[in-house]
C-alpha cells in the first residue's frame, strides 16, 4: 500500500482512514474534501484545521500527503487528482471513498438532487433525543416520494464511486491488483425503518450493486477488487441529525466498553487496514461480499443489552441509565471543543493554511 486516494478525506472514517494508511504504511496519501476556510472574523470548518494538522504532523514525520479542497463530486475534481497522482504520486494502489454530502450537482447534467432522511412505505414512529434541550420524546417520520428516493439514490448511492474509478481507470492510474472500498453502515432492527429500509438505505443497496461492478471491472483489467465496509456507528454530524440514532449512541458505547470491544474511528480503521487491506491479510467478507467491520456492535449480547433498556429511557433517567453526556462531550469534540490539554485561553491562529 503505497498510493492511496481518500475521497471525502477530512473527518470521521475518511480521515481515520488516510492516518491508517500514512502512519500505519507509510503510504502516499490524497485527499480530497470539500471544508470552508477561514474569512476574516470567520474560523474556517472543523475539518478543514483537522486537514492542517494532518498536513502539520505528515511533514514532520516525513510523509508525503497532497490535498484537494473542491467538489468532490465535479468533474474538475476528478480530473485535478489525476493531475497530482501523475506528477507527484504513483498509480493508486487504495481508493477509499468516505464521501458523505446532503447535495450533489451532476457534473453531466447540472441537475441538485438533495438527499432525505426519511422511512419508505409507511411512517415511521419511535422515540428520540430532543438534542437542543435533552428531552426523550417520539418521532414519527412521514414516508418518502419517490422522487425523494431518487434523489437520495443520486446523492449517496455508488454513481460518484463509480465515476472516480473510471477516470482514474482511464487516466492509467489504478495500479495492479488496486482496491477500492466504501464506506457503509446497516445498524441495529431498531433503527432499519429509518436507515437500512429507509431512503439512506436505498442509497447504500446502490451502493452494494456498484461494488459489485466494480469488482468484476477490476478484477477483469488490473486483477484488482472492490469491496464495502459496514463499520460501526460513531458519533458524527451526520449521524447525529438522524432521529432515533442519538439514543442508539447512547446505549451502544456502555454495552461494548462492559466487554472491551469499544472502537473510535481510529481504532476501528487501524484494524480494517491491518486485519484485511494489509500485504497478506485475508479479506473475509459476508454473504453479500461486504466486509463486515461492525461484527462487535452487531454482537447479540451487546444487541440485547440495547434492547433491554431502550424501553426504560425516558427524560427523567437518560442521564443515569445511558450514556447520554459522553454522547454530547463527543459530539461538542468533532468541533474542537472540550478536548482534555486544550487551553480555550490562550491565543491562537486561526486562519490557517493548507
């Protein structure tokens, strides 16, 4: 693993990903992202300053890292990152597509499509976090169009993966035997009329299909593979605004750290690397040929755990009987606050360059 290409490379398991590939082995990283920059009074995003400390400690450790902070979905893009990987890198050995975006133009046809959060078929009623004032209360989600469908399938489907690889495959830049791999999530029966039977669900079917494409186009012209991780679900902007998940963030961490199988994103990316992209690690994958990375929340004691107290969690107990407040702490750090050794007095650059 020597080239690799993050696509949506600046939070989460995006970034995750590309600290596993350059510190793990020693790869030549790219990313691509599209974060918001500092304007005057205006801090620049999150993932932007963590891109920067990326970039900070990959000099300081000697190790080649290129970025992108564009439209990920454009064609400029795609064809800016075979510019940098011709001149500056080698043929791609690793694709990781981490993208995850609310709204995608079609760089073919101009056409926004918006992607939608929402049950399909019937409504949806369950109970939430209320995380504005920390209040248990039921959520009943209307279904979707089809249309909403659709345009949830443009945005979060396997289209974009699927144009990345073929430029590059185009372009002479995928390296024998080069791998590709998405990031998906299924998640628990509890959260499947919202997720995986759900408009987001219908994107990441698509997404199956294409890794299914992909692998036989692979396969057929470099000996190379395609593959999807399910990894396990962690505390993100995204993932936060989905109703129901909240809660279900709440109660999963208590019952894996109760058996020593607790992962962050780091963690779980240092294992999905080493245990199967790794020179000579064995991919196993699961019936529908994914790579099956959320096997310990997926666990039936942890699953039961989570079943046994949902029931019980109401506005009064949410703080005693889950954890509720490390949920909040995590959520606040994406952001950069209440991190332990940071002091919030001291000055600091902001407008910080890339």
């Amino acid at each position: 693993m020597r080239n690799v290409l993050v696509i949506g490379a600046s939070t989460g398991y995006g970034l995750a990903s590309r600290i596993a590939a350059a510190w793990g082995f020693g790869a030549r990283t790219l990313g691509i992202f599209f974060e918001r920059p500092a304007d005057g009074v205006k801090t620049a995003s999150a993932g932007f300053y963590n891109t920067a400390a990326f970039h900070e400690f990959a000099r300081r450790d000697g190790l080649f890292a290129a970025c992108m902070n564009l439209d990920a979905f454009s064609d400029a893009a795609k064809a800016q990152a075979a510019e940098i990987i011709r001149k500056e890198m080698a043929p791609i050995d690793l694709v990781v597509y981490s993208l995850a975006s609310p709204r995608r133009v079609h760089p073919r046809t101009g056409q926004v499509f918006n992607s939608t959060l929402k049950p399909v078929g019937k409504p949806f009623t369950n109970k939430t976090i209320d995380l504005d004032v920390g209040k248990v209360m039921p959520v009943t989600l209307e279904p979707a169009s089809e249309q909403e469908v659709t345009e949830t399938v443009a945005v979060m489907g396997g289209e974009d993966w699927e144009m990345w690889i073929d430029a590059l495959l185009a372009e002479g830049l995928l390296a024998p035997g080069a791998r590709t791999i998405a990031y998906s999530y299924i998640g628990p029966e509890v959260t499947w009329p919202i997720y995986r039977d759900g408009t987001i669900g219908q994107a990441k079917k698509d997404v199956d299909a294409t890794a299914q494409r992909l692998n036989t186009k692979l396969k057929t012209k470099l000996d190379g593979s395609a593959y999807v991780s399910v990894n396990k679900a962690v505390v993100t902007q995204a993932s936060s605004a989905i109703p129901v998940v909240p809660l279900y963030l709440s109660l999963l961490p208590p019952a894996l750290k109760a058996r020593g199988l607790d992962e962050g994103t780091i963690e779980q990316m240092r294992r999905l690397f080493f245990d199967f992209l790794g020179e000579g690690a064995k991919i196993s994958t699961d019936e529908a040929g994914r790579i099956r990375m959320d096997d310990r929340e997926m666990r039936m004691d942890v699953q039961t755990d989570i079943t046994r107290v949902w029931p019980q969690v109401t506005t009064e107990n949410l703080r005693q009987i889950t954890a509720y407040e490390d949920f909040q702490r995590e959520f606040r750090s994406l952001f950069g606050f209440e991190l332990e050794g940071v002091d919030y007095d001291a000055p600091v650059e902001t407008d910080v360059q890339l």
